[in-house]
C-alpha cells in the first residue's frame, strides 16, 4: 500500500492538467474556451493514453532487470525506452502540424471555435516530447522502487499549471493557447526535476553511448511488451473520439456540457 498509494494520487493529479486548463479557461474565458478545449481533448487522450501504455509496459521489462541485478541490460532498456518515446514524439510532432486541423474539422468540431481548438491542440501535440519524457521518468523511478518521487513533482507541476494558467490567459491574453503552454511548461519543469532526481539516486540511470548500440535485438521485446499495454490504454479513447465527434455536432452548448461531465467522470 505504501508503494501503491503514491501512485494512484499521480494518476489522480495527472488528471489535474487537463481539468484545469479546463476549469481556468472556462471561468475566465467564458463556454467558448471550454468549448474549444473540450472539442479537443479527445484527441489529446488518446495519445496520452496509448503513451502511458506503452511506458507502463516498457516499465516491467526494467523492473525485471533491476530485480535480477542485471543493470547493463536495465541501462540498455532504458536506452530503448527512451528511443522509443523520441521517435513516437516526433511522428505525433510532425502528424499535429499537417492533420491538427484537419483531424477537428472530422471531429465535427464547431466552426466559429475551430481555431481555438487547433492552437489549443497543436501545441499540445507538437510538445508531446514533454509529457512522454515525464511518464517515462515516473515509470523508470518505479520499475526501480521509487513511487514518491513522481508524486512530488507532479503536485508541484498541478500547482505551478494553475498559476500558469492564470499568468498566461490574464495578464498575458494567451487565451486557451495560453492554458496549453501552460501545461507543457509545468510538465517540462516536472519532468526536469525528475531527472535530475533520478539521476542522483540512481547511478544506473547514468547512460553512456555504448547503451545506444546494438539495441535490435531487444527492441522487438520492448515493442511486444508496451504496444499491446498501449493499444489496450487508448481502446476506450477511440470509442471517445466517435461520442466526441457525435457531441460536436450538437454544437456549443452540448459540448461545453459534455466537457464539463467529462472531466469529473475522469478524474473518478
């Protein structure tokens, strides 16, 4: 229970990102800001989700080198893990540039808040370097017995993406672009002090080059492991993405509801 309850506060703070971008944008911003979030969110999930799976599968295959004290082959896996994680971020990147808009106009997203919507998204999924780093970070710290640590800094990161949100969509008059960078910088800053952390408790963390090389031969294990975790994450976020397009063509006033269930039904 002491290892497990730190955990399931992170899935529960995890939430928080979203719900507040959510909450901030639509006190201050008013239906349209939540309309604009909401219509998007879906998408966001799904390849939040369908990361967190993939993490969580590559985390067992570490954990099981840490338990047999093999640690080339955990520095190893680390090293696949976060190939892994870069070159997934860099296909969403590139994916988000071209089809962001093109993805919402499918979702039946409302035309007047098209617009918010794809700043809102694409900067989430252009930065989705940013969230996948930190999840990989947790994973690794509790494949290794350390499930404190992520929960630490994620609170510190729900925290700070309020202020920021406040910061960037007040004063600064970033609307709900502002809420997005809101969250990828409380993220990076989470994600950084995870590192850093880690790094300095872990010295089997520490990666040389050598760790990067003839990784093939263990990749296949890695992907057998996380893509089954991943595709089994971001099931339930397809069926979502078919009730959100249904929903968006109801418009605004049926989406910003919908938003608004949404969240409190995610964060139980």
């Amino acid at each position: 229970m002491f290892f497990a309850f730190p955990t399931l506060l992170s899935n529960v703070f995890q939430q928080f990102y979203n719900l507040a971008d959510t909450a901030i944008a639509g006190h201050i911003l008013g239906d349209n800001a939540l309309v604009a979030i909401g219509a998007s969110s879906t998408v966001n999930s799904l390849v939040l989700s369908f990361a967190w799976g993939l993490n969580g599968g590559f985390g067992i295959i570490i954990a099981q080198c840490f338990g047999a004290k093999d640690f080339k082959k955990l520095k190893k896996s680390v090293a696949i893990s976060l190939s892994i994680n870069v070159l997934f971020s860099l296909i969403v990147c590139i994916f988000s540039i071209f089809m962001s808009r093109p993805m919402l106009h499918a979702l039946n997203t409302p035309a007047a808040r098209l617009n918010e919507a794809n700043s809102y998204i694409s900067v989430i999924l252009v930065f989705i370097i940013v969230p996948m780093l930190y999840n990989l970070e947790a994973v690794i710290l509790r494949s290794l017995g350390d499930s404190k640590t992520p929960l630490y800094f994620l609170v510190f990161s729900s925290v700070l993406n309020i202020f920021l949100d406040i910061l960037f969509i007040v004063p600064f008059h970033m609307g709900v672009a502002g809420a997005a960078w809101a969250t990828i910088l409380s993220q990076f800053l989470s994600a950084l002090f995870s590192l850093l952390v880690g790094l300095k408790n872990f010295p089997v963390l520490h990666l040389h080059r050598e760790d990067f090389h003839d990784i093939r031969g263990t990749i296949s294990l890695h992907l057998k492991t996380g893509f089954p975790m991943g595709f089994q994450m971001s099931v339930m976020c397809i069926g979502q993405l078919a009730m959100q397009a249904v929903v968006n063509s109801l418009g605004t006033a049926a989406v910003a509801g919908y938003t608004a269930a949404s969240k409190a039904d995610q964060l139980s």
